[in-house]
C-alpha cells in the first residue's frame, strides 16, 4: 500500500528496555576494586543487570535513588542518573 503523499514519513523509536550505564563513572569511582582475577565494574553491571526493571525501580524509589548491596565482599552504592539508568529513553 503506497501512502497518499509520498512526502509523509514515519519515525519509529525502539528503546531497550535494560539499564545503561555510565561507564567513566563507573571505572572512576570502582575501578580500583578491579583485579587481575576480577573485573569488578563488570561484576557489579551484571549484578545489577540480573534485576527486573520494576525490582531495580523499587530498590532505588525505597533508597532516596540509590541502589545499595554487598558484592565480592565490597560494599556498593550506585546512584540512579550517575552510574545507571533504567534505560536509553531515561
């Protein structure tokens, strides 16, 4: 089916819907965590990454925007539009 004017256009945005993250800030506030044996900055995206959306957003909403926990036997706080975000679209 050809459109009536062939001038009009369409946009479509697709959004994935798993956090993002802010890599430099990352490596600059964890990095030192990093190993020859573990990359902690790793570690700790996939950690968070292991999270459903809606369960990650109730972590953050209950911690004033953070998500805090315990890995590799470090203590980690992360702050919602600094370290991550929900996702491209946030």
């Amino acid at each position: 089916m050809m459109p009536e004017d062939e001038q009009e256009q369409v946009k479509l945005f697709i959004y994935l819907a798993t956090p993002k993250f802010n890599q430099s800030k990352l490596e600059a506030d964890f990095g030192s965590k990093n190993s020859d044996e573990v990359n902690f900055v790793e570690d700790l995206k996939a950690y968070v990454l292991s999270f459903s959306r809606q369960n990650l957003k109730d972590r953050v909403s209950k911690n004033n925007g953070k998500v805090s926990f315990r890995l590799n036997g470090q203590d980690v706080e992360l702050n919602h539009g600094t370290h991550f975000f929900y996702d491209v679209k946030d």
